[in-house]
C-alpha cells in the first residue's frame, strides 16, 4: 500500500469522525465535546495506518496511540458527564461566534492538526524502521509521557472529590509543573515521533513538525496559555505560578511565603 494511500484514507476517517462530532456538538449544545473525540481520533488515524500499512513498526505504533487516544476519552468523558458544561476556554475562543464559528475555529482546525501530528505514524506504516535502537528511546519517552498525564489526571480527579481540598491543586506532579496532563501529552508525541519518525530514516524524521505542532497547541494555542487566563483568576494561583513551572517539570520549590 502506497503513503499516499494512507494519508488520504486517514484524512477521510477524520473528516467523518469531525463531522459526526459536529452534529453531536450541535445537538448538545457544547462545543467541548470534541476534546472527547481528540483521543479517538487519533486512535482510528493509527488503525487505518495499521491495516492499510505493511511495516511491522505498526504492530508497535498502534498500541501507543490506542493506549493514550482510548484513555484520555475515557478520562474527558466521564468528566463531562460528571459536569455537563461549555468549557471556559472554547466560549472564550468563540464568544458569540456561535456554531459557524465553531465548525471552523476548532472543528476543522482540531480535525487538521490531528491529521497533521500522526503524520509520523501514517509515515512509518509504510516507510519502516532504520535504526531500531531509537524506538527503544522512543517508547520509554512515551511511557513518561502517559505516567505524568494520566497519574496528573489522577490526582486531580481526587483532590476535587476531596471536601477539604486547599484552594489551589499543587501536590504531587502538580507541584513539579501546573500542567502534567498537557506536559504528558507533549512527551507521549515526541515518544510517537521517535518511533515512527526519526527511527524511520532521514525522510520520515521530516515528521518532526508534527510533534512541533503538537507542542506549540498544547503550550500556546488551546493548552496552557489559553487555560491559564481562567486559572489566574482563582485564588492563589498567581502564588503557585511563581513557584511552579507552566509546563516543563521540575522538582517543587519552596513555598512563598
């Protein structure tokens, strides 16, 4: 099977996840569902690489995605059962844009970059492995990246269930930066790339503008940045800014007093 073959067949199964998310997102009513179809997304992009590929890394490739595409849905859908309402960041994105807005500020553009991010995946069903001892870097850097994202998300399901919680979340991975979630998808990618991209070969090590885009929405465009605008407003958070990284980890600092 030709790359162009898998690239346009994951391309198609985006367009078809979006737009079934965009009628779901109008009937209910909020445009946050879409943060449940980013996981997924990306899952169906690695199963059509994989039966549409012929490279073993596939067999390897499918499992990272799916592991980390399954959980992350799983964690964002219960929580918005759990609170059914518009997230603050996409009705501040939006403000009274509305669906039209909707469909092409994030629908289309989340359908894109999710396209654009799995490149190295796509790339690699078909391109293969030249020097397999990066894969081995490759999945421990994305072992790193699913523990600080979904042991992050563990915790801060537990502190907001804890009635006598403190006003601000700033234990365990979350006093060594004030976003492991987005920081553990930043490693899961760069783990991704390592495997299917720059193990592939110099060709398929072009695919580094995908972990690039990745990074640059999870820090810049709809991630921390944007969240941190809302955060600022709670109390004492601007305190735990000052001694906490916004998104590479470090070990905690002393308390300012």
């Amino acid at each position: 099977m030709t790359l162009l073959t898998v690239l346009g067949s994951s391309l198609g199964a985006v367009v078809v996840l979006m737009g079934v998310t965009a009628v779901v997102s109008r009937r209910v009513g909020r445009v946050s569902v879409v943060d449940v179809t980013w996981g997924l997304g990306f899952v169906a992009v690695a199963l059509v690489s994989a039966a549409l590929g012929d490279e073993p890394v596939r067999r390897l490739l499918l499992p990272m995605v799916a592991v980390w595409g399954l959980r992350l849905a799983w964690h964002i859908g219960q929580r918005q059962l759990a609170h059914p309402v518009e997230d603050p960041r996409y009705a501040e994105m939006l403000g009274e844009g509305g669906f039209a807005m909707a469909l092409r500020r994030v629908f289309l553009v989340q359908g894109l970059v999710m396209w654009f991010v799995s490149l190295p995946v796509q790339v690699a069903a078909t391109t293969g492995t030249r020097w397999p001892w990066l894969v081995y870097v490759g999945v421990v850097v994305w072992v790193v990246g699913l523990l600080f994202e979904s042991v992050g998300d563990a915790q801060l399901t537990a502190y907001k269930q804890d009635p006598d919680r403190k006003p601000i979340m700033d234990g365990g991975l979350w006093g060594w930066t004030r976003h492991p979630n987005y920081f553990g998808d930043f490693a899961v990618w760069w783990g991704i790339w390592l495997v299917g991209g720059l193990a592939g070969g110099l060709l398929p090590a072009l695919t580094i503008f995908s972990p690039a885009a990745m990074t640059f929405f999870l820090m810049f465009a709809s991630g921390a940045r944007l969240l941190e605008k809302t955060m600022m407003k709670r109390e004492g958070y601007r305190e735990y800014a000052e001694r906490t990284p916004m998104f590479f980890p470090r070990p905690p600092r002393t308390r300012v007093s």
